[in-house]
C-alpha cells in the first residue's frame, strides 16, 4: 500500500521535537511530569535566564521575552511548545497562539478551579504568584469569581530566591516561611509559579501535612499530550525519547 502526500507528511511532523521554556528552573517539573507521560517525545528545555525573573517585568517585556523563547523553539523545528511558566502564560499566550498559529501551544495556569472545588465551605486558599500574575487580568478575573475562598499573594522575591538558592537552604525555608505566615489556618496553597513546586515539601512542613496543595504542572503535560494525541502528532513508539537542555545566558568563562 502506498502512503498519501498527506499521511507522509503527518509521519515526519510526529518526529519534531517539543519545545519547553521558562524564565530559569521553574519548569523542570512540567518538563518532568511531561517525559514521563510521553517518553517517547523529544524535549527541547530553554530556560530564559538572561531574563529571569519575569515576575517582577512589564507586560511588553514579558510578551518580548516570551515571543522570543517560542521564536527560538519554533526555529528549531518543534511541533508544540510547552509555556511552563505562569506568568508567561497570563500574559502572552494569547499574542504567542497567533504570531505561531501552525504550532500546539499549552499554558501554565494556576489550579485555582481545582481547588475551588474541593475546598470546604468555610475553607479558604492562599495562591501564590508572581507580581506579573496577580496584576493579570485572566487571574485577577479568576480570583474575583471565587468570592474571597481565593487569596491571591504576589510575590516579589521567592522564585528568584529558588532559582538563586540551594532549595534545602535555609533563605528558602525561611523565605516560604515569611510568606505563608499570615495565613495559618488556609486549607490550600496554590502554586501559580512553576518555581515554586520546588518548595512543596517545605510548605508541607510549615502545615504540618495539613494543607492541600495545588499545581497546574501535570494538568498542562496532560493536556500537551492530548493536544498531541488529537493533531495526530504523538511520537512514534519506536522513537527514543530526550531532552536537550538550553540557556539564554552565556555561562561566565565560556
Ligand atoms: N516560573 C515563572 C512562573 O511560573 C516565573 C518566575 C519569574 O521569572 O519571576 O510564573
């Protein structure tokens, strides 16, 4: 049986990679949980960190920032790109969805309609974002909507200070520490920075185990793959998976 023009084509698409990014670190996890559900793809990490922290930018600076990381991936061929970063997703997925309409993009967003739904009546959550995310509009709309069962803190320092810092330091710990001390009966945190899934444990720690915890990490790799599954772009089984590992800043010395 001889192949379509079409079924060819669709053929070599499968192969292309994925591209992920993020301003550092912070998306590691999503890059994790998404080689895990897919260990057949090839990932392509960049962190941004000539531009890291985006949090603290102005929403051209991070829609510049973002437009350019995707820029970058869709020149290296790949097939989706993974926005493993919050704030970039708030304020630029839009703007990225049509400057690249041929390309699966997936966002990161804060799990604030999850744990609305589990929490208890009486309950509240504590969100945890970047400054650029609480100022943006889709999130801000989002909080207002749960009618004060969502608490929205914006954060200036804590994902620099994870991405700067050893995660079992003691400025972490006590960094998180600060954060979370207002709020010692919340029912929930939400992590609405990939960074700070990294801190997970120590928020757990701080609760005593009592305390749910929410991250749109496996939500956006699960919803990578279906994107995939759907546009008929899944890699080929018999494709060995792996990731390749890129930086905007030049390493000192090199
Ligand atoms: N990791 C990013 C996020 O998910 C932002 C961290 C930063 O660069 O400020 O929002």
């Amino acid at each position: 049986m001889t192949m379509r023009r079409s079924e060819a084509y669709i053929l070599i698409m499968c192969y292309r990679p994925i591209g992920v990014f993020d301003s550092g670190v912070g998306g590691l996890n999503v890059l994790k949980i998404a080689s895990e559900l897919m260990p057949n793809e090839r990932f392509i990490y960049l962190a941004d960190k000539a531009r890291m922290p985006y949090g603290v930018r102005s929403v051209r600076e991070i829609t510049t920032a973002a437009t350019e990381c995707a820029g970058i991936l869709v020149g290296m061929n790949c097939k989706a790109i993974t926005v493993a970063c919050n704030t970039a997703t708030e304020v630029a997925i839009d703007t990225l969805r049509s400057l690249f309409p041929s390309v699966i993009i997936v966002g990161l967003e804060p799990a604030v309609k999850p744990c609305l739904r589990e929490l208890g009546s009486n309950g509240y959550a504590v969100a945890l974002v970047t400054e650029a995310t609480a100022a943006s509009v889709k999130f801000e709309s989002a909080v207002k909507k749960s009618d004060g069962k969502i608490k929205a803190v914006p954060l200036h320092a804590l994902a620099s200070v994870i991405e700067n810092n050893d995660i079992n330091s003691t400025a972490v710990r006590d960094c998180v520490s600060a954060v979370l001390k207002p709020y010692p009966d919340a029912e929930a945190v939400i992590l609405g920075c990939s960074h700070y899934t990294s801190v997970t444990r120590i928020i757990r720690e701080i609760y005593g185990g009592n305390i749910k915890i929410y991250d749109g990490a496996y939500g956006e790799a699960a919803r990578l793959k279906y994107c995939l599954s759907v546009a008929g772009l899944s890699a080929p089984t018999e494709q060995t998976g792996s990731v390749r590992f890129y930086s905007t800043k030049k390493r000192q010395g090199v």
